[in-house]
C-alpha cells in the first residue's frame, strides 16, 4: 500500500512539472498578450511548484527511509538519489535563480539556467516516476 502512494506522490510531482511548465506557463505568454503580466503569473507558478516538490520529496524520502531498517536496497538508493538531485534543483532554482530573474538581473543567463534546472528536475522525476512503476508492475 505504501509503495502505491509511493508511486501516486511520484506521479503528482511529474505531472504538476509538466502541466505547469509545458502547458500552462506558454498559455500565459500566449493569451495575455503582455509578456510583463505573463512573466509574474508563470513566477508565481514555479514558486507554487517549488513548494509542491519539497512536500512530494519529504513524503517520498520518508518512504523510502522508512525501508531503511528491513529492506533498503539498491533500487530505493538509487530512487531517493533522483529525489535527492530533483529536489535540489528545485530548491536551487526557486532561491537562487528565481531572485536574480525577477531582479532582471542577466536576464538571458538566468532564464536559460532556470529552465534548465527546471528540465532536469522534470527529467529526474520522470525517471523516479518510470522506476517506481517498473517496480509496481
């Protein structure tokens, strides 16, 4: 049972990653015309998303920790490393990127390492995702 919720936290946290970054943020700069407006909604989207990775990654670490005593085995190792880098990318983009974007500060630069963590931290969760799955099956 606890693997399954496992696998739906997972889920959760690959599909708001891609709802968000592929689907609803290039709505916004398509529909409203202003990319200024656009711009501050999709920041208060990732900002939203960041918290929603550090709750699907705190629920997932203790699960897998949780296996820790009886049964930890390479498979939940090298799971909680993908939570571990997702995380961390998350972590690092919503307080170290984010700030200098919104300052407008190198924009071109920081947009570019923004999105690219934002990639790979959808990247990581996939995967995360795909071997929980296999593991399900």
């Amino acid at each position: 049972m606890k693997d399954r919720i496992a696998l739906l936290v997972a889920a959760l946290w690959w599909g708001s990653l891609t709802t968000i970054g592929f689907l609803v943020v290039p709505m916004l700069f398509t529909q409203l015309g202003n990319p200024a407006v656009a711009g501050n909604f999709a920041g208060r989207l990732f900002s939203a998303q960041s918290w929603v990775a550090l709750a699907c990654a705190l629920v997932l670490l203790t699960h897998f920790r949780s296996k820790a005593p009886e049964r930890m085995d390479d498979s939940s190792r090298i799971a909680m490393a993908w939570i571990l880098a997702a995380l961390l990318l998350a972590l690092l983009q919503e307080y170290a990127v984010a700030p200098r974007i919104l300052a407008r500060e190198n924009l071109r630069l920081w947009h570019s390492l923004g999105s690219a963590m934002y990639l790979g931290q959808w990247l990581c969760t996939g995967v995360l995702l795909w071997r929980q799955g296999r593991r399900e099956a």
